[in-house]
C-alpha cells in the first residue's frame, strides 16, 4: 500500500531533505487498523520522470508486525503506478486535452495510454468534486470538454500535490488508477 506525504515540490529537494531530515512514522496500520507504530522497513528506489529528467528517488517502507503488510511513503509529487510526475502528468494531459503541441519525448502509445487511463476515470473525479467541492456542479456532455474541465477544477484546487493528496485520502487510490 502507498501512502502520500507531502515533501517537497521537486525530486531534487525531496532527495536532499529525505536524507538530511528524520524519518515519517506511520502511527496507525492503514490495512488491519492496528493502533502500534509501524516499523521502519528500509528503503527502495523508484524512478520519477520530471519533464526532461529522470530522477531516483529513495523511498520510505514500514513494516505492520500484526498483518506483515508493508507501507510505502511516496512524495505527492509522485503519483502511484506512475513513473511521470505530477505537474508533468498534468501538462500533458491539459496540453492533449487542448491540441497544444507538446515538446516532450514520449510516445504516441504512452500519450494514448495515459489520456485512455484519464477518460476512464472521470467518472471518479466528477464524484470526487461533487463531495469536496461543489455537489450541484455541472459537467458538459461531451467527453472532450468534460475532460478539460475536470483539469481546470483540478488546477483550481492549488499545486497539484494538493489534489492529489486529498483525492487519495478521499479514494485510497491515485486520481488515474484503474
């Protein structure tokens, strides 16, 4: 399981301050509820994508000695299951979205995976700003428009790390996961 904690808003810094400053603990176990402080399980590596460059960052474990479950402590400025970042995510989608030419390296087959991914999620997201935001919002019928207007409500809410925590403490999963 993932949990979502807000670092830093850049790879770089989040690597420095990940090894300068002390550890996130995990206080309750998000699988069996257990009220015992999770244990530090060590620490992998995963790969972020931020716009032209490639970082790996380290990333926190904790280990739940009733179930055996183990917990990871991602930056918000990852999103699970995904190797792009956030704000990059976004872009793309808002510049897919728009017809904006984008400048990036990616290829066709990713641009369409991640835009499919997006459209089949809206329904979720709809729900999502419907509880938090506004329940009697309305969205336009038309699957391309709805899309672009979901990304500005998700622009308007702040930095997209706040969406993105709010929507996983909402949901207990990313704003795109299947």
């Amino acid at each position: 399981m993932v949990y979502l904690e807000h670092f830093t808003e850049h790879p770089l810094d989040y690597i420095t301050e990940f090894y300068t400053t002390e550890r996130v603990r995990i206080d309750n176990c998000p699988h069996c509820h257990s009220c015992r402080r999770l244990h530090l399980h060590g620490v992998y590596h995963r790969h972020v994508i931020w716009y032209e460059d490639v970082f790996s960052i380290p990333v926190q474990r904790h280990y739940c000695i009733h179930c055996g479950k183990t917990v990871s402590i991602l930056p918000s400025f990852c999103h699970p299951g995904f190797q792009l970042a956030l704000p990059f995510l976004l872009e793309l989608l808002w510049a897919f979205f728009n017809r904006i030419p984008s400048a990036c390296a990616l290829t066709h087959q990713h641009r369409h995976f991640i835009t499919r991914r997006f459209l089949l999620c809206l329904n979720r997201l709809i729900e999502f700003f419907r509880f938090c935001e506004d329940p009697l919002v309305v969205f336009p019928d038309f699957w391309h428009k709805k899309a672009i207007k979901l990304l500005e409500m998700v622009f308007s809410v702040g930095k997209p790390h706040i969406f993105a925590k709010r929507y996983y403490d909402h949901f207990k999963k990313g704003f795109m996961a299947h």
